[in-house]
C-alpha cells in the first residue's frame, strides 16, 4: 500500500507513460476505506495509472464502489473516466509457477526429505499450516480451532500432528512481539494439554523455509490448513496442490482468501469461527481418497492453466490493450485539420442536417434542469444556422415536449423530445414515434417516489411517456448508492412491463422499450440525401444516434471516454465555437 500515491506522482511527471498499479493485499469495501482520513489522495493516486489490477473481483468492486463514491466519476464495467482520461480496472488472480513445483517434488533430494519426515512422523496424518506470523493469518484462531478438535474428537490424539510453520515478520514492532508470545502461549497449551511421552500435536518452525524444506512438507501433508483473516491471495493454498501430483490430499481454505474465488473445490470455512474450522478439520480426515483426487485435479488442471506466467501476460497484455484504446480516443479529438476538413464540407454542401443533443452538448449541465435555457448566445446561433434554406438543425433532448416548445417556439427547428418518444418537424404538431402506454407509471412512480424520499436533492421528473430520477444536486456518493440500489429495486418490474432503465448523466429514466434518440433521428437521416450530417452529443443516449449514420457523416461526442463517434471534443463550449464558424459560411 506504500505505493498507492505512486501512479499519480510518475503520471505528473511522465504524462504520457504507460503505469499498470497492481495491488497485492485486499482493497477494504467503500464502507471501510472511506474511515481513511487521506481516502481521496489515496484513490486519486492509484487513478494516476492505466491499468489498475487486484487478485479478485471482490476487490475490483470495493475500488470502484470507492472511487464513485468519494469522487463521483462514472464508469463501465471495468472502465474509470478520471480526468478524461480511461482507466481499466479488472482482476488478474495471481498464479505459481506450477511446473517447478511438479518438478522439485521428484528431485532426489527432495525425495530423501519426504522419506525422513514421514520416518518421524510414522502412521499418523499431517496437517500443514504454513503462514507469516501476522495478526491477518489467523493463526491464533487456527490454533484454538485444532485445540478444539483434539477436545471434540479424541479418536484422533496421538493419530495426527499439526506442522506449524511461522515465518518471522517485522520481529521489531511491539504488536507482532504480542502476536509471537501468545502463539508460543497457545502451542505450549495444546501440547501440554493433549500431549504424551510419544506424541506432541503441533511441531511448531519458527523460521524461513527455503523452497527445497516446504516442498516435501506439502509432499507429506494429508491437510494443509489455510485460514487467513484476510488475504489478498495467498499463494501457499496454490503450491500445496502443486506439490500433490498423486492429487490426494485435502485443502482447507480461509472464505476470506482470495484464492477461496478459484478454489472452490476446497474446503472452504469462515476464518473466525473456531467450531466450524474443527468440523472441517475432521471432514478433511475423513474424506475419501477418491473425492480427493476428484477435487484436486479439477483444481490442479486450473493452476496449471493459469500459471504466474499466464498472469503476467495477462496483465501486460491488458495494459497495453487499454493504452491504446487511450490512444485511440486522443486520436478522435477534433484537431485542426480535421476541423478545418469538416468546414470545407459544410461550405460546398447544399444539403445540411445538424443533429444536435442539448444538455451537456450545447449547455453545461446544471444542478436544476429547469434552470438550463437556452442563452442569448445560443439563440443567436441556432436562429442563424436555421435561417439558411438549406440547413436543416434537429435539437435532440430527454427533455418533455413543453419545454422544447417553451424554448424554441420562435426558431425554425427540428425537435425530438423524450430520447426519441416525440417529434416535430418545424413547427408542424407533435407525434409519437411510435404507439407508447403510459398506465405503467402508478406502479413505477412509488419507487420513485422512495428514493427520492431516501435521497436529499433528488427529484422526480415526469413526462408524458416516462419518468426521470434526477440526482445531480444530491451527495455524489450516498447518490451513486441510491442510483444503484434504485436500478436494482426497478429491474424486476420494468422486464414485466416491457420497459427500460436509461442511465444519462445523473438520472436514471425509466421508458418504453425500442424508443431511442437514434431511432427518432432516422426520420431526419432517410427523409432525403443530405450533402452533409453532422451529429453531436455527450452521453450514451447519444449512442444511438452515432450509430445510425453512416461512415460519410461527421459525429463528435463532447468529453472523453469511449464512443461510436469518428471525433471527441471536451467541453459544450467548443460545440458553440464550432456551430459559429459554421453560421457564418
């Protein structure tokens, strides 16, 4: 975690560099590391690379769940816009180098070893736990789990012997000294406890073992017990079945490893509960050789395919992928040449289509939608881009159909209302793209009406043929969670009754199905052969209409990210000084 402020410190001194950040321990739930004081410096940090990795999913969500919440950037699956700029984030669980470990396991003296250990330890079965001695091991819950199966099953003292190896850990800090006396403590108890002239239940190693000691201690062990509190990976749970190439043996493994997401084969257990880690140890025993061979070869088969190899090719290749879909989306800014280009078109076409999204397009989003009209600016534009014969301009919104009317009474337009439910082709009445029912928002409406009780500052926005839950003005981070839970609460219904979920730039709008800005805007585009179509817009609602036209016509996406448009431009303001070069030609 030393280096979590590293990405960012290398980004501002090498803008251009590719940076991959991988995290070896567990990133906490959103719930925890918000407590940090320094959360958003640590988050913002990390952001400083291309491509964020961690062990498991678990912990790719409880990162991005942070950064939504503390910093309100969107995102895609996998995918965090932070600064105009794209971040991956996904999970590379970590492998081993399976085959060295195949391979020590019939090495001479490595079989040498096996045969002094299984001399000493005669008949009776060998349990292996093999950690660090730090407080997130659990190895004092691991110990009074084994006291507590030595007391519940008497059958097997003097019958089996737990090899307790602690590797030394920051020997120097006070609460690691703490942690090291009260594991002597429980070790001295249980064989003082349980203990005989011929038999000690726990031998316990504290000290390093070099590759060639652990691998005929994996060889001999019938369990190898793994209970961490909290683990990134743990990679012991991995060499373990490497080593087993009779594939018998019985791993136990920490629910709270990262590993446990791979290795569900395993018996998995909750670290904290004494009881039931005893039960397994007992079930481990127990199990048959045929069950064992079963479970560890479909485990083995898996490790042996994903290899610490296959993970750092993984991860280099997905860094790489991401720097150029990086570059890519710096190569579709608008530059120069291709503004000029676009110009020149403009100029010697006689036909014109302009289709162009509103809110966050030709006007930044404000916090009330009702308090984004239009300027004296705008109106200048698009009167005079319209008072051309042979320009056609469509507004395309999510706004309802009277405030398009409100706002644009007096100018020649195209409108589409509601993401494609209405339009009106200038200044004749407005039609519905198509038959819509509405009797659906009594039962919506409700849910709605919750979440915005539940969510200071959101509101609910009704229009003829959907309704809209607007969240801008709410806490960015209890919104992200409300937005969340809401889509949740509505998928259920709106798959009954044929709806949708739109998900725009702080709202989430429920509608009939099939209805989209592209659709709308195909009336426009197939009316007759236009010389020239430029669209315009911001968010994925956009999409749709970049995706309809054809490769011959001009699309631009106003911010950074990923998109079906040829061209990006960051800000509505450079939409403006656009359409103004183009209303004086």
């Amino acid at each position: 975690y030393q280096l979590m402020l590293l990405p960012k410190f290398l980004r501002k001194k090498l803008p251009d560099a590719t940076i991959g950040f991988f995290l070896h321990i567990p990133f906490p739930s959103s719930e925890v590391f918000r407590l940090l004081p320094c959360r958003d410096e640590i988050v913002e940090g990390i952001l400083g690379a291309d491509l964020i990795g961690f062990h498991t999913y678990d912990y790719v969500h409880h990162f991005i769940e942070s950064v939504r919440r503390l910093l309100g950037y969107e995102h895609t699956p996998g995918r965090i816009t932070a600064d105009n700029r794209i971040v991956r984030v996904d999970a590379f669980p970590m492998g081993i180098d399976y085959e060295r470990f195949v391979h020590a396991v019939n090495n001479i003296e490595v079989q040498k070893e096996i045969k002094k250990i299984r001399k000493k330890v005669g008949e009776r079965k060998v349990i292996l736990s093999v950690d660090r001695l730090d407080y997130t091991k659990g190895i004092p819950e691991r110990l009074e789990a084994f006291d507590s199966f030595l007391e519940k099953n008497p059958k097997y003292r003097e019958k089996v012997t737990l090899i307790l190896v602690a590797v030394p850990s920051r020997t120097g800090v006070d609460q690691y000294a703490l942690l090291k006396k009260r594991v002597d403590e429980l070790i001295s108890k249980i064989n003082g406890k349980f203990g005989t002239l011929e038999w000690m239940p726990i031998w316990y190693l504290y000290r390093y073992l070099p590759f060639q000691n652990l691998v005929p201690l994996y060889s001999v062990a019938d369990v190898a017990l793994i209970t961490p509190l909290r683990d990134g990976m743990n990679l012991i749970a991995k060499e373990f079945l490497a080593a087993k190439i009779d594939s018998k043996g019985v791993l136990i493994l920490s629910e709270m490893a990262g590993a446990s997401k791979e290795l569900g084969e395993a018996i998995i257990v909750n670290p904290n509960n004494k009881d039931e880690i005893a039960d397994a140890i007992k079930n481990a025993l127990e199990l048959s050789e045929e069950e064992q061979i079963i479970r560890n070869e479909t485990m083995q088969r898996r490790l042996k395919r994903y290899n610490v190899e296959r993970w750092a090719i993984d991860f280099m290749d997905s860094l790489y992928n991401i720097k150029k879909v990086q570059q890519d989306t710096i190569s579709k800014r608008l530059t120069p040449e291709t503004r000029r280009d676009l110009i020149e078109n403009y100029a010697k076409s006689k036909r014109r289509l302009l289709l162009l999204d509103y809110d966050g397009t030709l006007i930044s989003f404000i916090d009330r939608p009702e308090k984004a009209k239009p300027d004296k600016q705008l109106y200048t534009i698009l009167k005079t881009l319209t008072q051309k014969q042979n320009n056609e301009v469509v507004i395309i919104s999510g706004r309802n159909r009277q405030i398009l009317d409100q706002w644009f009474a007096n100018i020649n337009l195209g409108l589409i209302a509601e993401h494609g439910v209405w339009i009106k082709e200038n200044k004749k009445q407005w039609e519905l793209t198509e038959p819509l029912m509405s009797e659906w928002k009594v039962q919506i409406r409700p849910i709605l009406e919750l979440y915005v009780d539940r969510t200071p500052g959101a509101f609910i926005e009704e229009k003829d043929f959907s309704l809209v839950w607007h969240y801008r003005k709410a806490d960015p981070k209890l919104a992200s969670i409300r937005a969340r839970e809401l889509k949740e609460a509505l998928s259920y219904l709106t798959n009954n009754l044929n709806l949708g979920i739109l998900e725009g730039s702080k709202v989430i709008e429920v509608k009939n199905v099939g209805i989209s800005k592209g659709h709308a805007a195909l009336r426009w585009i197939l009316r007759e052969k236009w010389d020239f179509i430029m669209a315009i817009g911001d968010d994925w609602t956009d999409e749709d209409t970049f995706e309809v036209l054809s490769t011959q016509s001009y699309s631009i996406k106003v911010g950074m990210g990923i998109t079906k448009a040829q061209h990006n431009i960051e800000y509505p303001y450079e939409v403006r000084q656009l359409l103004q070069e183009l209303q004086n030609l």
